[in-house]
C-alpha cells in the first residue's frame, strides 16, 4: 500500500482522505471488499492525522490477499513514512 500526505492550503474541517483501488486489484466485489477495510482502517486514525492533511491511499494488489490484521500494521507503516516525508519537506 502506498499513502501520500500533503497539507491542505484551504482550511477544512478535518483531514480529507481518498482511496485508489484499481482493477490491478481485483475484480469489483474484491476491490470494495479492500477499499471497505481501509476506509474502516482510515476512520479508526483520523484522530491522529492533522487537520490541514489530504491524504490519498492507493492499495496495491497484494491487498486483495491481505488480512485485515495486516492491512492495518500496511497501512500504520505507510502512515508513519509518509509523515516523516511531509516533515521532511517541511523543513
């Protein structure tokens, strides 16, 4: 799984979040499977995602075999580079 975080320029109420679940994926009741999962994943971090941050999440198609134990330990990872990125690039 691959996340990008940025910082939003127009103020929002809460961070905005964006899933990417192509056919490489799977067929269409495998992709809503995986992309149900990690909006449920996705609402369970919120409260830890800036405000200001847009985030998009892009499943790869080693999603489609993952449990959902794994998807969330994939998707903390992915989180937690993509925030030392944007801190990165912050300096």
């Amino acid at each position: 799984m691959v996340v990008h975080l940025t910082q939003r320029t127009d103020p929002g109420p809460g961070p905005v979040v964006g899933f990417v679940v192509s056919k490489g994926v799977g067929n269409a009741v495998t992709r809503n499977l995986v992309k149900r999962r990690l909006r449920a994943l996705v609402h369970e971090r919120l409260t830890s995602l800036p405000s200001s941050s847009s985030v998009v999440v892009r499943a790869l198609p080693a999603a489609s075999q993952a449990e959902y134990a794994a998807l969330a330990t994939d998707l903390d990872g992915a989180l937690a580079t993509a925030r030392r990125r944007l801190e990165r690039a912050g300096r």
